[in-house]
C-alpha cells in the first residue's frame, strides 16, 4: 500500500498535505512515511517467519536518528559501515547484540568502539582485518565475533557501481580462499568464528544472482562444518531492488526472496541475518520541491527547480530514474509535454530528468520526487554553499522536522580562521 497519495486532488504523506509541510519547513525536503518504514520491515519479517532470523536495516540507506528509532522499535537490528553509524544505532537504542559491523576498512579505533560498546559481529572482509581485530580484541581482553564476507563471484546484473559480488570488486574474500581463511581464523585467540556473509550489490531487479550466491554459502556452510568451524549464523547481506519507475518496474518481491533463502539455506539450522536498506527506507521518502523557473529552451523546456544533486545525487551518479509528480494533481486526460528537470548548480550533471513527460508546470508548483527515502538526505552535501536539506517524518495526521535546515550563520560558523589571517 501506497502512503503517498491524493486525496482531493493533493498529493499527501500519509494523512498530511504536502504543501502544509511546504508552507511550514519550506522547500527542498524530504518527507519519510513512518507507516511505510513499518510496513516494509513488516513484509521482510513475514518472508522469513518460521526461520530464526534478524533484519539488521542497513542504515547507510537513511541514518536520520527518528527512522532509527522507528526502526529499533520494531525490532530491528542494524548494519553499520562506521563509528558513526554505530553510534547513531546505539544513540537510537539498539543494542549491541543486534548490531552487526561491515565494510572494508574499519580502523582499529572503530573495532575498539564496538568491542567495549557491544557488538553482534564483525564481517571480516580482508585478512589484514581479521588480524588487526584478533589483536585489537586480545589487547581488550575479549573475543571478537566474527563472519567472514566471501566474494561469490556472481553477477549481480546491476549498476556497476553498486555491484559487489564479483572478484574484480574490493569486497569479501574470495569464496575459493574461504576455507584457508577460516583455519587461520580459527587460531586467533581474538577471533570468534559465528558464521558467514555475503553481500552481491544493491537494487537486484532478479533472483537469479542471490539463487546462485546463496547456493554457494550453502556448499561453503558445510565443508567449513566438515573443517570442525561452528557456522550457525549467516549473513545474507541486502540489495533488493526497489521499482523507481511504477510504470513499468516489478521487482522481486521480498516474500520470493524468502523462499530463495528457504531454499538454499533453509535447511542448514543457521540463524539468518539479512541486510535491506533500500527496499525499507526508498519508497518511504520523497523530496519536495518548488519550481522556481520554467524556461524556455530550444527543442526543449526546462523546469528548474529548487532542489540540487547537492540535495538528491543519484541521477547525476547514477543516471537513476526518480519517478516525478506534481503535488497538485494533473486534471484527468491534461497533456503531458517533456520537460527536463534541473536544479540552479553550475554543472549540466545537475540535472534530475531530460525529456520527462509531465502535466504543464509553472514557477511557484511544487513536484514530488519519489522513491527518495534511501541514499538521499544521507549523501546530500552543501556543495555551491546550499545548507543541508532537511527531513520530516510524518505518521499519521502529524509531522515533525527530525533534522532541520541549517541558518547560513549556522553554516559559516563551522569554519574558522586560522590566526595568521585573523587580522585582516
Ligand atoms: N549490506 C552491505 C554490506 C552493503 O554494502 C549495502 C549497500 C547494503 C547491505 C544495503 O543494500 P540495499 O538493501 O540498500 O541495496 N548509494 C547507492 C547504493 C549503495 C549501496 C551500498 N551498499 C545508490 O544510491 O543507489
């Protein structure tokens, strides 16, 4: 169910009209649903009833503190990427138990932070780190919990910039090294070995790849028991696409994905971990922004609107589609004519949308870009000197800001100026 609809001709988060928050917080802003967060939380939970399981949200895809902790209410676990993520999971109350720390380049600080703070497990994906957190642990006086991140070599058929799975990627062990790997695992007084992880990329519009991916760990999982390791955990990392173009996208479904898991690692007795960050949090956002312009090209026209790759970067880095809709509804049967949508930043990259058919808009309308939830507001930046984008989180008939718009003095008192240029 769709939390972002019209109703009289208003496109609304939930029960709140959009322009109410336009008028409010003013433009450009996210909006997140809390009823989608839940629902899709909900859907990952009952695709894998009847399996032990934990959904550790991976919060790269949206950290605002109050998703967090719609998320922690819920139960969920979460992903960390950095001592910052991990600090928002526990500033959000979600206990180190249910956290579970990835990424290629943890510091020893980081490991540190996580080893006194509280932690599920590492997914370990270099030895360089398994001997690094083998030494930080012992130096604790602790064990550290341990997955080790096999590379599956699979395609992911994705963007190849967001595919992980193939052994061109920085990611993981090889999976033909694995058992190498685990035996010397296995002697580090440091290290506690609890299972395996694998992560092939993000937005998977096919089960194939996992289908192939998790039927590896399957073999794996055995002949590591075979080897005398306890695996009784696996990691199956997140990537599940989401449908950005409704017209014409149908991507798996997350209850498909479920049996995939069932299937190929159903019977093992391991406790499964997976990852989403996507599916939970990108169809739970829009951004909200005005026309500012309609201009007048040739061959074309161009609205230009007061949002920015600086606010929302995935069209310009990865040509993503994000659908785009204006908050007050088209009349049934209004020509639609294509526009190219872009924001004031002095680069053409700038841009959100080239030929887009839309209802006619003029300066002052407000659109709606969809499906923005996740890597959106967590990798805006401030870049042309545009503060950061707010966000606000509606559930129900309320809104309330969860991260508010910066003041330019805000803005220009996070630099300082050095002594030798003070007097001037
Ligand atoms: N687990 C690991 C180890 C990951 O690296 C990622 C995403 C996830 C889980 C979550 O994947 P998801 O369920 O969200 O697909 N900025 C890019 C996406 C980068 C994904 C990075 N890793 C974008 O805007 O498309």
């Amino acid at each position: 169910m769709d939390h972002f609809l019209y109703r009289n001709g208003i496109l609304h988060a939930e029960d709140v009209p959009l322009p109410e928050i336009a008028a409010s917080v003013g433009t450009p802003v996210y909006v997140y649903s809390t009823a989608t967060l839940t629902r899709h939380f909900q859907v990952f939970s009952d695709a894998l009833a009847g399996m032990p399981h934990l959904i550790c949200y991976a919060m790269k895809a949206n950290s605002n503190q109050a998703v967090l902790r719609v998320m922690a209410g819920l139960g969920a676990g979460m992903d960390v990427v950095s001592g910052g993520e991990y600090r928002r999971a526990k500033a959000a109350g979600v206990p180190g138990e249910r956290i579970v720390f990835s990424g290629v380049g943890k510091t020893r600080e980081e490991m540190t932070l996580a080893l006194e703070g509280g932690i599920r497990q590492f997914n370990v994906e270099s030895e360089p780190e398994l001997l690094a957190l083998d030494e930080v642990a012992r130096g604790l006086g602790l064990r550290a919990p341990v997955a080790i991140r096999v590379n599956p070599d699979v395609d992911a058929k994705t963007h190849a910039k967001i595919a992980t799975g193939k052994s061109e990627n920085k990611f993981g062990i090889p999976i033909a090294r694995a058992r190498e790997v685990y035996a010397e695992a296995a002697r580090l007084e440091g290290i506690e070995i609890t299972g395996i992880d694998v992560h092939i990329g993000s937005q998977l519009t096919g089960l194939a790849p996992y289908e192939a991916a998790f039927t590896r760990v399957a073999d794996l999982t055995e002949a590591l028991r075979a080897d005398g390791h306890s695996i009784t955990r696996l990691d199956l990392g997140g990537g599940l696409g989401i449908p950005y173009r409704r017209a014409n996208e149908a991507p798996p479904l997350p209850f498909d994905y479920g049996e995939v898991i069932r299937r190929t690692v159903g019977h093992l007795g391991c406790e499964i971990e997976i990852e989403p960050g996507r599916l939970i949090a990108g169809n739970a956002g829009i951004l909200l922004t005005e026309v500012i312009y309609l201009k007048k090209g040739e061959g074309r026209d161009f609205l230009i609107v007061d949002s920015a790759m600086n606010d929302l970067i995935r069209p310009a880095m990865y040509d993503a589609w994000h659908d785009i809709v204006p908050v007050v509804e088209a009349t049934p049967g209004a020509e639609l004519r294509p526009f190219d949508v872009v924001g004031p930043v002095c680069e053409s990259g700038d841009t959100f949308a080239r030929a887009r058919d839309l209802p006619d808009a003029a300066a002052g309308d407000l659109l709606a870009f969809r499906s923005a939830g996740a890597y959106g507001a967590v990798m805006a930046s401030e870049y042309n000197s545009r503060p950061l984008i707010p966000e606000v989180l509606v559930s129900g008939d309320q809104f309330a800001v969860v991260r508010a718009r910066p003041s330019f003095e805000e803005m220009l008192a996070r630099d300082s100026i050095p002594p030798w240029l003070s007097e001037t």
